[in-house]
C-alpha cells in the first residue's frame, strides 16, 4: 500500500482525494490528514484512521485529541510543517496560498514524493523547491488539470511549445466596462468547475493562469515565451504539447480534478476507474486568444514570469490578499491588478531568490504594505 499524507484534506483538493482513496481501498494507507479548522477532519479522522492529524486551530486541535486519544496531533503552521516532515511514500499538497511552501520543502527534505495541487509554492519558491527536489531524489507530480495534461501529452523531445488551456472564468463575455463593477458574487459562478474561492476569483481575473505559467515553467523547463494561453470554454482539452515537427498532442476529459488527482496518486501505475467520460458526439470544441486588456492580471503574471527572481514573491503576496479584500466587497475587480503594480513598482529592483527566508521576509513585507493601501 502508498502511504500518504494529505495537507487541506479538508478542502476542494482533499476531500477529492479522499474520494480516490475510496475506490482504491488496497493502494493507499492514509498516515496523515492536515487541515485548517474545518470540523469535518473529525468525520475524516473516523472513516480513515490516520495516526497522525495537525490541525492549524487550537480549540479543534484540543476537540481532535479529546475525540481521537489514538491519534499523535500536531497543532499550529509549525505542527502541518511536523507532519508533512514525516517519511511516506507520498505527500498531497492541497493547501491554498504561499502556506504550502514551507511544508513541501519540508516534505521533500524527508524524501517525500509531492502530488503538488499547491500552485503558490512554485509561483513564490519554484528557484528553490525544483533544485531541492532533484537533489533529494524527489519527483513533483502535477495534479492542477492543465499541467496533469501536459505532463501526459510530453511523449517526445523536440517540443515547440505548451499551449496552456483556460476555461475564461466567470466573466469571459463581460466587457470591460461590466467588469469595472463585477462582484465577488458573480465571480464565484465558474461555469465549469467546482473550485475553492480563491482559486475561482483566480479565474475570473485570469490570475490563476498567469500563475500556472510561472508552475509550468518550473515543472518543465519551458520559458514563458514557449507558453501560450488559450481560451477553451468547454473545459474539456486540458492542455496540449505542441512538437517541432507540427503535431500536437492534447489530454482530454470531462472536467473533474478527480482524474488528475487520480493519476498523481496512483503514478506510476494508471488507474481504472472513471469518475466522469465525456460524449464527443454533437459537441464543438473551441479556442480562443486571451484577452489581456480585459484581464490584465495575465499580463501582468507573463512580466514577473520572465522577471523571475522575487517578482512572482511580490505579486502573489499582493494577489492573495487583494482576493480576500475583493471577496469581501473591500475592493473592485481592477483594483486587484492595481494594487500589484504597485506592490511590484514598490519592491520590486531585479533582486533574485537567494533563500526560503528571503521569501517569507518579501512575502510578509508586501501584504503589510498592500493592506495599508485597502484599508
């Protein structure tokens, strides 16, 4: 049996995985479940028996000990980085925001596979995380629908380029003037995928691409300028390669982050079971550019991409907390790509990644500073 660790069991990713594990009972030993302060680690805690649990709320930590005096519990930022530091064969990353970095580095250090759902982690610590890994031994499986793609569609060598799909978000057909006064609300009605909130406001700014180009990069040694997004709103082509010779090779199915998290689970074997199939009879499949003055976030994400350094620190420090402000009605839809210009007009002089803790100080600098100017 795999013996895995999940971070955010309680989360979109998590419970997904937790959904695998289902309909594979004789692969996966679950050793240990992480979440914030959602009550449902304790229904998690009884159907799989872990025996390890951290849990970032102290009053649930407490609530976790009492209920389950089996189980070793971690508490606090400092108890998910304990678990994710113990040895299993693999490690899912399905936390949200730059609070996955510190436990994947630590997760890798113990030699740990990562089944990476954690975008932010490459984003902000990619110039870290992919040496150590290679020096550890360790392999980062993709388990994001588009890099799950591409890393199935990577057949050959000779690649042209990757062509990164994107469903356009909620607001793919509002003009530019509509989306001036567009509102968290309207935002969070993604028309294909069920997704946590800040990853589907990520979408509606077209952020969440921005930052799976930076991911991308990292993960196959590609530059941003052999990267293309392009809008595909059926959801349905994940990605594709495109070869040297002219071919092009696509992953394809219906939209479910099951399938994804499956094939990250069950590497390198593939798995049998499909959640979801899709009926191509009757269907058209469509491609579109990118719109980035509608969506300036993209553009701004292709600038830090090619920056690299501490650029893409700066704006997904800045990005996290404007999404928080903005599905809080605190800020409008372009305030989110304003206020990182600023952050990175501020901060931003060419500095490289020098260390982990670099990335925390910029990181803790920028959100303070960002807050100042929303509130």
């Amino acid at each position: 049996m795999k013996r895995i660790i999940i971070l955010g069991s309680t989360g979109s990713i998590g419970t997904q995985a937790l959904e695998v594990v289902d309909k594979y009972p004789k692969e996966f030993d679950v050793v240990g479940l992480v979440c914030n302060s959602s009550e449902l680690i304790l229904e998690q805690i009884a159907t799989y028996s872990p025996k390890y649990v951290a849990v970032v709320n102290g009053a649930l930590a407490e609530k976790v000990r009492a209920s389950f005096p089996d189980v070793e519990v971690f508490e606090g930022e400092e108890g998910v980085c304990q678990l994710a530091g113990i040895k299993v064969d693999l490690l899912i990353n399905g936390l949200v925001g730059i609070s996955g970095l510190k436990p994947t580095i630590k997760a890798i250090n113990a030699g740990n596979n990562i089944a990476l759902a954690n975008k932010e982690t490459l984003v902000a610590g990619g110039e870290l995380v992919m040496p150590l890994a290679k020096k550890m031994g360790v392999e980062i499986l993709p388990v994001d629908s588009e890099h799950s793609a591409i890393w199935q569609s990577l057949t050959a060598k000779n690649v042209k380029r990757i062509l990164l799909t994107a469903s356009g978000g909620a607001f793919r057909d509002w003009t530019k003037e509509q989306l001036v006064e567009a509102k968290a609300c309207d935002a969070l009605k993604h028309p294909n995928w069920d997704m946590g909130a800040k990853v589907t406001i990520d979408s509606a700014t077209l952020m969440n691409k921005g930052l799976e180009i930076i991911e991308a990069m990292h993960l196959f040694g590609v530059d941003v300028d052999d990267i293309k997004v392009l809008v595909h709103r059926q959801s349905v082509v994940h990605s594709m390669v495109e070869y040297a010779d002219g071919s092009v090779i696509a992953q394809m199915s219906y939209p479910d982050m099951r399938l994804p998290i499956q094939i990250a689970m069950l590497y390198p074997q593939r798995g049998d079971y499909a959640f979801n199939t899709y009926d191509f009879i009757g269907k058209n499949l469509t491609f579109e550019e990118a719109d980035e003055d509608r969506f300036p976030c993209l553009a701004i994400a292709k600038y830090c991409a090619k920056e690299k350094g501490i650029a893409p620190v700066i704006m997904n420090s800045a990005n996290e907390i404007l999404v928080k402000a903005y599905l809080n009605n605190k800020i409008k839809f372009y305030d989110i790509p304003y206020y990182i210009r600023l952050a990175l007009d501020k901060f931003y002089q060419g500095q490289r990644i020098e260390s982990e803790s670099q990335i925390y100080s910029v990181d803790g600098k920028v959100r303070s500073y960002v807050l100042s100017l929303i509130e």
